[in-house]
C-alpha cells in the first residue's frame, strides 16, 4: 500500500508539473500573444513595451520565465497581479477558497444522495414507469446548459414567483460566510446548490441505474439469493457496493474539476465570490499570474481528489490492491 | 470481433438458431432503427436541421424582418393597430423603453430583443452556427481522437508512453478551464497561418477549441480497445503469416476501434453544443457580427425578468437538441454493446 502510495504521489507531481507547463505555455506562447501590450494598454509606444517587458521579466528567455513565475508561486509566495502590483494572487485565492468550497460541498452531497437514491429506484422498477420517469428526468437534466437553469432559476426564484409562498424565503444573490451566519449561509446557498447539482444528478443516476442492472445479472447475486439473504441486504451489502466503483471513480474527477473551477458559471450567475469568479475575471483583464495560479490550484484538487479516489477504490475493490501488489 | 457469419459456417447450430446472419454493423443498424425513441431523435433532429436551414425564408416571409439590423423605430400591424416595437416604459417612472413581447404570432413570436430584432428569426439563424460549430468540432475531436489512440496503442513504446502521459496532463485540466483559457488568449485575434488566414470573428476559433479539448475523452477508450486487438489471437494470427504492420493496422484494428467513435458521436455533438453555448454566454466563443443560441441568450441577459421568453426560447432550442442527441446516443451506444444481445 505504501507503495502504492509513493507511485501515486510521484504521478501527481508530475502532472502537476506537466501541466502547470501547458498552462505556461497556453498563456505566454500563444502566437500573437503579447503580455506586454496587455499590461502596457492599448496603442503603447516601442519604448514604453521595452520598459515594461523589462520591469516584469518579459524580456528574458520562455524557460527563465516559466522558472522564476514557478518559484515566486510556490517558494516565494509573493506572486502578484501584473495590473497591480501591490495586489498579491495567493491571499486572494485563499478568501476565495471557503466560497468555492462550499458551492461543492453542498453541490456534491445533493448529486451524491439524489443519484443515488434515483439510480437505485430506477434500477429496482427496471421498465416500469418510475423507471422511466426518472430516466427522463435524468437524460433532461443532463442536456440543460448550467448557466441557462440558472437564469431560468433567478427568473423564478428572484423576481416571477419571489412574492409567492413558494420562494419568498430566497435572499437577495450574493454570500454570507459559514462562520457568520450558518443559516442564512446555507438560505443563500440552496439555489445555487440545486442548479449545479442537476447536470451531475443526471450523470450519475443513469450511470448508477446501469451498472446496478448490470450487477445484478452476476452469478454472486443469484449466489446470495440461493443463501436466502433477504432483497435488502444483497441491495446494500451486494449489489450496490460493486455498482458504486464507477460511480466512485468518476466521483473523483468531477468533483476536482467542481473545485477547479467548474463552479464558474454558478459562481458568476449567483453572485458568489469564490475560485470561478476570480478565475474568470483574471481571463477577463489576461491576468496571466493570477489565471496562472488559480488555475494551477483548481488543478491540484482535481489530481489530489483522484488520487484520493484511487485509494478509496483500492479499498472498496479487494481485487485492485491485490493486483498491485503483484 | 469477427463477422458472425464466419462463426455461423463454423457453427452450424448457431446457423440455424439464428434466422438471419448478419455482420455486426447490420446488426448495430438494424438494432438502432428498430427503437422508437431513435426515430423520435432522428425526426426531431432533422427538423431542427430544416428549420434553422429555412432561416432566410422566416426572416423574409413570416416574420418579414431583417434578423441582423437593428429596428429602433420600427413598427408592426397587431390586433389592427399599428404598435411599436420599442415601446417606452408605461409602468413606474416611465422612463426608458421595453422591446415588444411574445406575440405568439408570426412577426416576434417570442418577442423582440433591445435592439428590435425578431428574437425568433434570430434563433433560427444562430442555430445554423451552433449546429454547425457543434457538428464540425465532433468531427475534428473524433478523427484525431482516432488519430491519437491508434498511434498509442499500436506502436505502444515510447510513442504509447509520451501521448498517455500528455492526455494525462489534459484529462487533469478541466474540460471548461481549458476551454475558458484558450477562448480568452485567442479572443479577438486573428492568425495568418500564409496559406489561410483565420478573421477574428470567425467561428472556427471556437470550432478548434471545442474539437480538441474532448479529444482526450475519446482517445482514451480508442487507445484501450487498439491494445486489446493487438493483442488478440487474430492479429497474432496476421502477424505469423506475414502480414505487413500497415494492413494489420488498417484492416484489422480500425474496423474494430469505429464503433467506438460511432458510439461517441452524438454525446460528443451534444457536449460540444453545451460547451460552445457557455463559452458563447461568456461573450468569449461566438463573437459579432455570428450569432449561436448561447450569444442571443447573453444578449438578452437584462431582458431576463421583464422579457423571459427572449432567454428560455433559445434555452429551450439548446435543451430539445441536446435531448435528442443525448436519446440518440443511449441508442447507439446500446446497439453496438456485444452484451445487449437479447433481441438478435
């Protein structure tokens, strides 16, 4: 296991690597960039662009660039803006930090426990109409734009329907901090919770449905029905846990991506200030340290989450341990 | 995955249990065609295809506007009276102006954006560039997908280990921040490759982000399904006799690795238009003077809670295509599964 460990931290770090060198390359390489007319505004004299290409390092070779922005990013930490210099880009992704961490946190636990509740439901009355019914549902969901659901949820829940009983109690958009004020964090949040969660609801429902009727044509099955166990417990016991290990594997990978920036769109719509946000307004103004790093962070969880996942599998599948042991 | 009818002449038994043999293409085929809820699809699809195609025609019979100029002090015939189509505000202050409503009948039927363009006409001409981009960036994902995960599984080596470790590195990117990241860098500029030049506007940058970022998520399953023909008893068999590595490559393993990218077709289209859509709602995929279903729903962004339907209208284009290739692709990807096989 140890082992095991040790080969997938190595992996991370070269992945991060790998890609903090893509990131680099995509916003400093680019044919026809040009950081310093960016910084310099438009119309900008030859000598003005020299003096700036001078004063943040533009001028030297793309390697020595990459080295130094990589090293005040991770040793130094004293990355800062490049359109203002005293605006430091790693305090400001930390505030952003707790906003993103909760539009995921509650995203994944609605997707988690409606998806599960759906697939498994869904699965059980196999052709019957709660079986279609929610597959319809599912397959909608997974063909609705995020950032159209969420003006549609805005147009019904902030302004049509905000005076009826129905909505009354949503806030005006915007964020209030855990440690503040938990309920009207949570009042404010619950909206965009259910917009985000839609997509990945229909996901993984229709993932869970499939690999339940899969396992449940398995010889192990009918095993555990010839001992006389009861439909329950070869539900939780049986069927489900095996029907879980793709569910979990991709699990991983969306949720990183959630954190890494997925929430972009929610963000924006719901006024909440978190990673996305401060992403997408770093692309607006081609912010390149600041699009560098938060990039680089919402790229760390994605790797550090599948590698969570990774052992999580291990545990939940005897058979892939097993296997790498060997 | 041999013909089955090679297995049938060897299996007399399973000849005459099976009433028509068929190979596996016919059979994925005849499978799909014989779903309902894949004709739906095919139906629905066509006519949005037909529809979008009549855009012109719309414009210049029904609704009798030009889609792409604006109409400040236009006016139109309803209910007998002349009314315009940039009303001033009646109601509160009555300062500013409000576009016309939905009229529901032929000229605006779902209202006019702030500009005094038919939102209608205007939906029908944007679907042309988001079935288009759409189309056209699933076929560029699907060729070097298949480009990739043959190479990779094939010659294996150093190449396999380069390429796996290179869509590594992309796989941990975000699909979406990838997308943002080279929409924003390349917005609004314009390349001269010599040969061809690349205008600002146009849409093929948004084509060629959206294509190769889901290269990825389908060079992958191409590459595993490429290893396990290679290693499967036939092509040992071809390599024995002498079978030069090209004709193995070309008339074994990629008839074997296309239901793949078959299967991968519409979700990679449905994909496609929901990236392309929120890259368009960011104002940075489509720019003007183009328009695709997500750039008229930015537009009409502050029209949202006095005139809605200018934002669920061409929400609801984008919802009943992507269902329709989503149900699509559930068909698809079932035909061409080995382990569906009860109805054959």
């Amino acid at each position: 296991m140890l082992r095991f460990v040790l080969f997938r931290l190595m992996q991370m770090i070269f992945i991060m690597t790998g890609l903090s060198m893509v990131v680099f390359l995509i916003f400093f390489a680019t044919p026809g960039i040009d950081p310093a007319a960016n910084i310099a505004g438009r119309g900008a004299s030859e000598e003005v662009l020299a003096a700036v290409r001078e004063s943040f390092g533009l001028d030297r070779p793309l390697p020595i660039q990459y080295l130094s922005m990589m090293k005040r990013m991770l040793i130094d930490q004293d990355l800062t803006s490049f359109s203002n210099r005293s605006y430091q880009v790693l305090p400001a992704i930390l505030n952003s930090l707790p906003v993103t961490f909760s539009v995921a946190f509650g995203t994944a636990v609605i997707w988690v426990s409606v998806s599960i509740a759906f697939g498994t439901a869904a699965a059980l009355t196999r052709g019957k109409l709660t079986d279609k019914l929610l597959m319809t549902i599912g397959l909608i969901g997974i063909s609705m734009p995020v950032f159209w659901v969420a003006s549609v949820a805005n147009l019904f829940t902030q302004h049509r329907y905000q005076d009826s009983w129905l909505f009354s109690w949503v806030p005006p958009l915007g964020y209030v901090p855990l440690s503040e004020d938990p309920g009207s964090w949570a009042l404010h949040l619950i909206i965009p919770w259910i917009t985000g969660s839609i997509l990945y609801i229909g996901l993984y429902s229709r993932l869970l449905r499939s690999s339940l009727v899969e396992v449940y044509h398995e010889d192990f099955i009918r095993t555990a029905r010839a001992k006389g166990l009861s439909e329950t417990r070869i539900l939780f016991r049986h069927a489900l846990r095996t029907a879980m290990l793709p569910f979990v594997s991709l699990l991983g990978l969306d949720l990183g991506a959630l954190i890494a920036g997925n929430t972009l769109i929610v963000e924006l719509l719901f006024g909440l200030p978190g990673l996305g946000m401060l992403t997408f307004r770093a692309l607006q103004s081609l912010d390149l340290p600041f699009m560098m790093t938060t990039i680089m962070y919402g790229s760390f969880f994605v790797v550090l989450l599948n590698t969570l996942v990774d052992l999580l599998y291990a545990f939940l599948d005897p058979r892939v341990k097993d296997a790498r042991r060997n | 995955m041999t013909t089955s009818s090679d297995s049938a002449a060897r299996h007399p038994d399973a000849a005459s249990r099976v009433t028509v043999s068929r190979g596996p293409w016919a059979t994925a085929v005849g499978r799909i065609l014989r779903q309902p809820s894949a004709i739906i699809a095919l139906v629905v699809l066509a006519l949005i295809i037909a529809a979008t195609a009549a855009a012109p025609i719309y414009a210049e019979y029904v609704s009798r506007t030009n889609p792409f100029a604006t109409a400040l002090s236009a006016k139109i015939w309803l209910d007998g009276q002349e009314v315009l189509v940039i009303q001033p505000v009646t109601e509160g202050l009555g300062l500013g102006t409000i576009p016309i409503g939905p009229t529901w009948g032929p000229q605006y039927l779902v209202g006019s954006d702030s500009l005094g363009r038919d939102v209608m006409a205007r939906i029908l001409y944007g679907g042309q560039n988001s079935l288009f981009i759409a189309g056209i960036a699933t076929t560029i994902s699907l060729v070097f997908a298949l480009l990739v995960g043959l190479c990779a599984g094939f010659f294996g080596g150093i190449v396999d280990t380069v390429l796996t470790r290179l869509l590594d590195v992309v796989w941990a990117f975000p699909v979406f921040l990838l997308a943002t990241s080279l929409s924003v860098v390349t917005i609004g500029r314009s390349f001269d490759f010599g040969l061809f030049e690349i205008r600002a506007d146009s849409i093929i940058i948004p084509v060629l982000i959206i294509g190769i970022v889901n290269i990825p998520y389908i060079a992958r399953p191409v590459r595993a399904q490429t290893i396990q023909v290679r290693q499967s008893e036939f092509v040992t068999a071809a390599r024995g006799i002498g079978v030069p590595s090209w004709r193995i490559l070309l008339i074994d393993v990629v008839p074997n690795v296309l239901p793949i990218l078959i299967v991968f077709a519409p979700i990679t289209v449905a994909i496609s238009m929901i990236l392309e859509s929120s890259l368009s709602f960011l104002s940075i995929g489509v720019q003007a003077p183009e328009s695709s279903w997500g750039t008229i729903i930015r537009e009409n962004q502050p029209l949202l809670y006095s005139r809605p339907w200018t934002t669920l209208a061409p929400g609801l284009a984008i919802v009943l295509t992507v269902v329709m290739l989503n149900l699509l692709g559930d068909v698809v990807r079932d035909a061409f599964d080995p382990r569906m096989k009860q109805e054959d």
